[in-house]
C-alpha cells in the first residue's frame, strides 16, 4: 500500500514536472524572435546590462512571474507613398510608389526594432511613410521633370541611399522600393512628350504610309500575277480546247475525207476510162469516117478519072448518068456522115448534161468529164474536116465530075425548067405524030445542053466565091420552082 502511495505521488510529480515544463519552455518561430525580459542576460551583439534576451528560431526556459516573453514579428511589411513633391525648376508632381521593408535579422537589428516597435509594431508603416516622403521630398526637389522621367532608377537609388541610415536605427531593411507614377497636374510632361509624340506620330504615319505603300504594291503586283496566271492558264485552256476541238473535227471529217478520197478515185477511174473511150472513139472514127472517105473519095476519084478518059468522048448521057451516080454516093455519104455527126452530138450533149448533173457534187470529176468530152468533140471535128477537105479536094481535082454530079442531081428541074416554054399552053396539036413529039423533046434536052453551059459557069463563081449564087453551100442545091404539067395531045 505505502509502495502504490509512493508510486501515485511520483506519478504525479512527473505530470507536475511535465506541466511545469509546458509552461517555462518556449520555442521561437522562424518569423518571430522571442524577447524575454526580467533577468541580466548577456546577448551577442549586444551591451551587457541590456536587460533582456532575444531569442530566434529555437526554443527556451522562462520563468514565468519572473521573467516576461514578448513576440517581434520578421515578417514583411509593406507601405505605399503618395508624396507631394516640387521639382528643381518649381513645378509640382505627385510621386506613388511603394516600399516593401522588414525587420532585420540580424541581434541588433532585433534589439533595435524591439526598443522601438515592440508594443507599436502596427505603427511602423506609418513610421516608414514619414521617413521616405522627408527624403523623397528631399531628393525630387534637387531634380528636373527630365531627370526623373529619363532616370527613373536614380531616383531610386539616391532614396534608398538616404534613408539606409535611419531605416538602420530602427532596426529595418528594405526589401525593395519601386517608384510607380509620376503624375503631373500641370500637363508639363504632356507638353514635354507632345514633340516627341507628334514626332512619333509622324514616323508611325509615315511608317504606316509606307506600308500601306507597300501593302498596295504587293496587292497590286499579287493582282497582277493573278491576272498573269488566269491569263496564262485561259491561254492553256483555249489551246486545249482548239486542239480538243481539231482533233473532234479531224475524227467528224474522217468519214467524209474517206468517202471524198473513195470519190476521187473513182472520178479518176472515170476520167481515165472517159479519156480511153474518147480515144476508142477517135480511132473509131479515124476508122469509120476518115478512112472509108478517103477510100470512097479515091475510088470516086479513080472512076470518074477513068470515066472521064474512056467515055470522054462517049454520050453525053452516059456521062450524065456516072455524074448522077457519083451525086448519090456523095448525097449518101453526106446523110451518113451528118447522120453520125448528130448522134455524136446527141450522145455529147447527154454525155455533157449527165456530166454537169455529177460536176455539181464532184468538180474536179466534171472538169475532168468536159475535158474527155471536149477531147473527143475536137477529135469528131478534126475527123468531119478531115473528111470534107477531102471530098473537097476530090471535088476540085474533077470538076468535070462535079459539073455531071450537080447536072445529074438536077436534071429533073433542067428538064421541067426547058418544058416551062409549054407551061402556059392549055391544048397542043402535035404534028407528024410521034416524029413531031420526037423533034419537041431533042429541043428540050437542047435547052438542057444550054444549061450545061451556064452550070459550068456557075461552078467556076462557086468555085471563086465558095457558094452558089443563091446562097446555096457545094454540099448542096436549091430546089427549083414547080413546074406545071402540060398535056400533051397527039
């Protein structure tokens, strides 16, 4: 029992212990420093005899109703300045800035500061105002508006130089002071800035009329490059399309160019078979006409020369009748030959027509036709000459022979024209019966020997003139005038 007794009281010793310790240790915080009064304590630093401790960043004893623990806050402290202040050339400005200071770290600092803020710690802002608006004032009147516009930062520095000393005897340090504004209610800096405003303003207007220079330049020259790149591809996109386009008309003309050239060929088949048959023709005439009349011609020629030599002196009735003779061969050749000719012309002219039908569609096959066609009229023609100038050359070599063929082909109208003299006779008495009618008709074939002579002399004019007197060609005679038949009474 006397063991638990001892054992309650030494655990309530250690709790009275543990209790007295709680309240006489005290630790300082890294913000704050302790300062504890009531006892003679030595500190570094500091004059012995001071009277109190200061304690920072650990912890202590204090013996509490004999000693006293007060906290100095390390903490920063921060006080704006709006300082009226007048310049070195007498003109008013309105400084706002701010110092940012604190409680130095340092014993003597500490000690310093506790002596003087200890119990009036939420004055020192106001106690830092009045210290840097005294030396501000101080400082701004020895500058210009110039000096402090362009130099800001020496205004700074000589501000903190001047008041190092007395922030020092109170036991603070400034962190930083920062001159914001500078405001000016008379305009002074305005009017200052106003050149080099207008200046700037001129250089930027001038600048930006330079850009915009520049701007409308490159606009301008963008413009025109794209102009330059529609034109070019517009020029690309038309040649595409013309060659799109001849290639679309070369394939559309491909049918018609093949059928044009099949055309062609056969024009010039056509052509060659025209100029063949043109030919064929010409030899068929050569064949036909000329050789047969130069032939006929000869064998006429012959006959009546032998005619001629072997009856010159036989009857003239003989004679009249070889020249009847030869008047029909030559009438026959000259129907025949006028025959051929009109059908050579009926077959040109269809040939002609049926060839300028064609020549509309197909030109050159038309000229190509005419010109056949023309070949073998020229040919024709040259054959018809050819025989006429024969049958004329046949002609003039045997006169005789002529004047017997235009008295035989005409002996009829000779004989009516004799017995014209009895035309207006209505009733004659014949005498001597059929010597008396014999007698009337040797006068009549007398008349008709009369006419051989005036036939003669007309062959010789149409020989000189190449027609007859009444307009009538060699080829032909005219038709004299009807005679009227007379009766005749025995």
């Amino acid at each position: 029992m006397i063991i638990g007794v001892v054992a309650g009281v030494a655990v309530a010793a250690v709790a009275v212990l543990i209790g007295l310790f709680k309240l006489m240790w005290r630790v300082a915080e890294p913000n704050e420093a302790l300062i504890i009064s009531g006892s003679n304590h030595k500190t570094e630093g500091l004059e012995a005899g001071m009277g109190f401790r200061i304690v920072t960043g650990r912890g202590t004893l204090v013996l509490p109703g004999v000693q006293a623990v007060r906290k100095l806050s390390l903490d920063l402290n921060e006080t704006e300045l709006h300082v009226d202040c007048v310049t070195h050339q007498g003109i008013p400005l309105k400084v706002r800035g701010v110092v940012i200071f604190k409680v130095g770290d340092d014993f003597v600092s500490i000690a310093n500061a506790g002596r003087r803020f200890l119990d009036q710690q939420k004055l020192m802002s106001e106690r830092v105002h009045n210290v840097f608006a005294g030396h501000l004032r101080s400082i701004v009147g020895g500058l210009t508006v110039e000096d402090m516009i362009r130099d800001r930062e020496k205004l700074t520095g000589q501000t903190r130089a001047a008041c190092g000393t007395e922030m020092e005897k109170l036991g603070l340090i400034v962190d930083s002071l920062q001159i914001h504004e500078i405001e000016d209610p008379t305009g002074y800096i305005q009017n200052l800035a106003m050149p080099h405003a207008a200046a700037v303003q001129r250089d930027a207007r001038i600048a930006q009329a330079e850009a915009n220079r520049l701007a409308t330049e490159a606009e301008q020259q963008s413009f025109a490059r794209m102009a330059q790149a529609t034109r070019d591809s517009e020029i690309l996109q038309a040649g595409y399309q013309a060659e799109r386009d001849k290639a679309g008309a070369k394939a559309r003309q491909a049918g018609p160019l093949a059928d044009a050239a099949a055309r062609q060929e056969v024009v010039v088949q056509e052509t060659r078979v025209a100029e063949l048959e043109a030919h064929r023709r010409e030899q068929q005439l050569q064949a036909d006409v000329r050789k047969p009349a130069d032939a006929k011609a000869y064998e006429k020629r012959t006959l009546a020369e032998a005619e001629r030599d072997a009856r010159i002196s036989g009857a003239e009735a003989k004679a009249k009748e070889t020249e009847l003779a030869a008047a029909a061969e030559a009438t026959r050749v000259k129907a025949a030959a006028s025959a051929e000719a009109e059908a050579t012309k009926a077959r040109g002219t269809a040939l002609a027509a049926s060839t300028r039908a064609t020549g509309e569609a197909e030109a050159a096959a038309a000229q190509a036709k005419g010109l056949a066609e023309a070949a073998a009229a020229k040919a024709k023609g040259l054959a018809e000459a050819e025989a006429i100038k024969a049958r004329a050359a046949a002609l003039a070599e045997n006169q005789e022979a002529v004047v017997a063929q235009q008295l035989a082909e005409n002996w009829p109208e000779i004989v009516k024209a004799g017995a014209s003299a009895f035309g207006s006779v209505d009733n004659m008495v014949v005498l001597n019966g059929a010597d008396g009618m014999a007698d009337m008709l040797a006068k009549a074939l007398t008349m008709g020997g009369t006419g051989l002579g005036l036939a003669r002399q007309l062959l010789a004019s149409m020989n000189q003139n190449g027609q007859t007197p009444n307009g009538t060609s060699l080829n032909g005679v005219a038709a004299p005038p009807p005679v009227q038949k007379v009766p005749v009474q025995e």
